[in-house]
C-alpha cells in the first residue's frame, strides 16, 4: 500500500504540474504562484512531506476548475474506499484495530482503517461532499444520511470531533435553507472568516499559554484525548520554524502528570505550524482570508464557502485532515485569492 501511495502521489504531481501550461497567469498571479510554490517546495526539501506542495498545487491548478465536479470525485473515491474496507473486514482480510480512549472503557472499534478517527474522518468527508452538492436541495436526505453516520459513529468509534462537526454542518444546511430567501450573505462572510481566524489564534494561544501545571487547561485537554498536551508538548520539543521540522518523531506515549497521552498533532492548524513551518502556514491563512473577503456575496449560494469554514474551523480544531486537499477538495476554492477568476466558484 505504501508503494501504491507513492505512485498515486508522483502521478498527482505530473498531471497537476502539466496542467500548469494551459494556465494564463497574469504578472501578478504567476508571482503569487512563483513565492507560494517555491515555499512548499523549500517544506517538502526540510520535512519530506507532500501536503503542503499537494495543497499549493492544486489551489495554482484550481483556476477555472470546476469544485462541485471535483468534490463529485472525491465523495466517489471515499465511498469506493469504504466499501473497499468494509469488504475487507467482512472477509476477514482485514482487522479492527480497537482501542481505549484513556480514562474510560469504552472499546472503540476502526472497522479495518488504521485508527478509529480515520473512520471517523471518511465519515465526515462523505458527508461533507453530500451536504455541500445538495446545498440548495431540501436538506432532508443530508440530515438523514448525517444522522446516520453520526449514530454509527457514535455506537461504534465514538469519535466525537467527526460527530460534532456534522451535527453543526447540518443544522447551517437547514438555517441557510430556510433563510435562503433573506439570507445575510455580508454577515455570513464575517461569520466564516471569523471562525477561521477564531480558529487559528485559539491554536496559537493554546500552544504559547499552556501549562500542565493550569487545572483548567488540563482538564479541558484530556476532555480531548490530551490533544493540547500532545500538541503543546511537540511544540516546546521542536518550536516553530519558518519551513517547518525534518526530525519530529511521533507516536511515542508521555505522562502528563495525570494520564498518558500520545504524541500526534491532531489540530490542523497546530501540524501546520510546527510541522510545515510558519511561512507556508501564513500563506495558507492569508489565501483564505482573501477567499473571504474577495469572494462576491453570491458565492455563499452554494454553501461552498460556509462549508469549508466550518470543515477548517470545527473539524480542523481536532483533526489534521481538515487542511489536506483529498480530504477538503474545497481547499481548491483559494484559487480566487490568486486568480479572482469567477468562474472559479461557480453556483449552480
């Protein structure tokens, strides 16, 4: 499976490289384009890590693509994916790697992914795909297929970030869609934006201000697994360098005073930073905001936008794979801040 990814990951590179010829960059596009792709690619020299050249790839190669098209073959993928593993496990050739969430008893099962988050995260990802391709469809069927995934979960893995944050997508499906006809779309906008930046600087607070020796900050961080801890800890180890860290190790298991925690960066935002490094983390931020705050009022039409604030902001606060492109193609959407192509988010 490892060569498999290998492979799949140097044939992405080439095409999304080759398409670069039939792109128009205007003076200030190919700049833009030129600074941003030479920062990932100085990352990917330091930490030997695909995301951020993956994810500055596709935003450059995003010009003029259509997003629900691509989502459409992103939900396809995640979907044969699962049944591909659900076949397995059904087999026998696959196993469910379970496990304990510290503190508690309750067994978590991954039905045959390699962690019960993951299961968690696919979840949320085919969810996510059908939420936004039926944003302006009654919602029903979305909240029928959200509930479900949420009550699996929930009996199943009980991976609580995934759950809450389709919970929260669903009930903006139903908001929007009863308010579509006097819909703030300005105040939606700051919304987004402000949980997107919301986001960012409780990370970076949390990383700076903790301490094991706070009661409250602890307790808040076993709440979540220790993420904070784990996160926090990596960070005094490794701290934050401008493209990022080639030697981190992860996975090994601390005691934090009180109960163990696992060594893993689970905030997107936080893997970013200390893992990629604080240039391309900037320029990842800086794109989004100008997504926000150029992007016409009636781009929020689509849901697009409101779904990839709440992908970044919630789900992102707890798990890595909210800021990777297979597993939120609408990271794509950042072209605009680029190209200011309208055609890039098209509503339909």
């Amino acid at each position: 499976m490892d060569t498999i990814g290998k492979i799949a990951n140097a044939l992405m590179l080439i095409l999304l490289l080759v398409r670069f010829f039939s792109i128009r960059f205007s003076t200030e596009a190919l700049v833009c384009s030129g600074v941003v792709f030479l920062t990932t690619l100085i990352t990917l020299g330091v930490t030997k890590s695909w995301i951020p050249l993956s994810v500055c790839l596709f935003i450059i190669a995003g010009n003029d693509i259509d997003v629900r098209r691509l989502t459409q073959i992103v939900l396809a993928v995640t979907v044969l994916v699962f049944l591909i593993v659900a076949f397995g496990l059904i087999s026998g050739s696959i196993g469910s790697i379970d496990s304990i969430r510290p503190g508690e008893t309750r067994v978590r099962h991954s039905l045959g992914f390699n962690q019960v988050n993951a299961l968690g995260a696919v979840l949320a990802r085919i969810c996510t795909c059908v939420v936004y391709l039926r944003w302006n469809k009654e919602p029903f069927l979305s909240a029928l297929l959200t509930v479900a995934s949420v009550s699996f979960l929930e009996m199943v893995a009980n991976s609580r970030t995934a759950e809450l944050y389709l919970l929260v997508l669903i009930c903006f499906q139903f908001y929007c869609y009863i308010r579509r006809h006097s819909f703030a779309r300005a105040s939606m906008s700051r919304m987004c934006l402000g949980l997107i930046i919301g986001s960012f600087l409780l990370t970076i607070i949390l990383l700076f201000v903790f301490s094991p020796s706070n009661g409250i900050l602890m307790a808040f961080s076993e709440s979540l697994s220790n993420r904070i801890y784990s996160m926090w800890y990596l960070f005094e180890q490794y701290l934050i360098h401008p493209f990022g860290n080639g030697s981190m190790l992860l996975g090994a298991t601390v005691w934090t005073g009180s109960s163990y925690a696992m060594l893993t960066i689970d905030n997107a935002w936080a893997l970013w930073l200390i893992n990629y490094g604080f240039v391309p983390t900037s320029f990842l931020l800086i794109g989004l905001i100008l997504l926000y705050a150029r992007a016409p009022e009636e781009y929020f039409d689509d849901g697009s936008l409101i779904v990839l604030a709440l992908y970044v902001a919630l789900f992102g606060f707890c798990e890595s794979t909210a800021l990777a492109v297979d597993y939120n193609p609408l990271l794509v959407l950042i072209s605009y801040s680029i190209f200011r192509n309208r055609d890039t988010l098209s509503v339909s």
